[in-house]
C-alpha cells in the first residue's frame, strides 16, 4: 500500500489498542492486560508510562537505569518503520515486574504476546514465568528472518507476586524486541 494507506492502517490499530486500555489506569484489577513497549532506555521508569524510556502500562523492566542501559539502542532500518524505531535487542535477559494487583494477582486464563524482529538468521527466545510460585518456561522460535512477528503463548494461572514476574532471554541468534502485552482473555 502506499505510503498514507500504511499510516492510515497503523493508524486505525494503535486507536483500538489504546481504546481496550482506556479508563484502567487506575484499575488494574480490571485492566484487560499490561503491555510494554521497548525504546532506547533513558531513565527509570514508573508503572504508569511517559516520554523517555519504555512505554509501559502496569508492568516495568526491572533494573537500575545503568542496567537497563547496557541493552542496545533500536534500531530504524529494521523492517517496519512503526515497529524498527521503537526495540530494545536482547542481548542480556529483559526481567518484568507486573503490577501484583493486575488480574487480581492471577490470570487464569493469561495469554502473552511477544512482538519481535529476527536479525539475519532464527531467533530462538526463552520465556520464563510463575504459576502458583513454580516456574514455567516456553522456548519460542522467531523463525521469520528479517520480518516482525508476534508470538501468543498460553500462560494460564500465571501469579504476579515477585519482582521478576517474567524474564525474557535470547539463546540462539539476535532478537529484537518491540512489545510485550500481557492479556486475560
């Protein structure tokens, strides 16, 4: 499509995503989800979002900002102008603290959506969370070479209670991440 078709459809989905989240800022009780997405770091950041440094909504990366900062710029040549200027590569584990109150401290029937870019060859991602004080783990393959993908993985009873609710790590090949929603469905 050309050019303003593109805008027109980024456009159109940004609006409906933003629409599901309205009104639970301060609810996250309620909240149909958290979700963060990956900028270059700047500063530490609160559970409620801002202008530098992650985009987040009831979840953070959990680190001091010297630790978040040793993980590498985005980068803008990478696929998608909407997604390549707005990622964080993996190159030491992501660890993210979900507001203990969202879902009521569990998602029964969670599900979490891992949006990422494949440089150059396969990227395999590991994903560890907790359900009922165990962990669990899904090892995720971005088998798209140079492409944006979205990965869902079934989390059903994940519990929020720790500090590192969800680690995310690259074990094979270089991945770059752009968001990750966290949603009861």
């Amino acid at each position: 499509p050309a050019v303003s078709d593109t805008i027109k459809i980024h456009f159109k989905e940004s609006v409906s995503f933003v629409n599901k989240y309205l009104g639970f800022i301060h609810y996250p009780k309620q909240s149909p989800g958290a979700w963060i997405a990956f900028r270059q770091p700047e500063k530490e950041k609160s559970y409620i979002g801002g202008n530098s440094g992650n985009w987040n909504f009831h979840v953070i990366q959990v680190g001091t900002s010297a630790e978040i900062n040793k993980q590498s710029p985005g980068e803008n040549n990478m696929g998608d102008l909407f997604y390549g200027l707005y990622t964080r590569r993996l190159i030491d584990p992501v660890i993210l603290d979900v507001n203990d109150s969202l879902f009521g401290g569990q998602g029964d029937k969670a599900k979490i959506l891992i949006t990422a870019f494949a440089k150059d060859e396969p990227a395999i991602i590991k994903l560890t969370w907790y359900s009922k004080n165990k962990s669990q783990t899904k090892t995720i393959v971005f088998g798209q070479i140079n492409n944006w993908a979205t990965q869902i993985i079934d989390a059903s009873s994940i519990t929020f209670n720790k500090q590192d609710d969800v680690k995310i790590e690259c074990v094979s090949g270089m991945a770059y991440l752009h968001m990750v929603e966290i949603q009861n469905r």
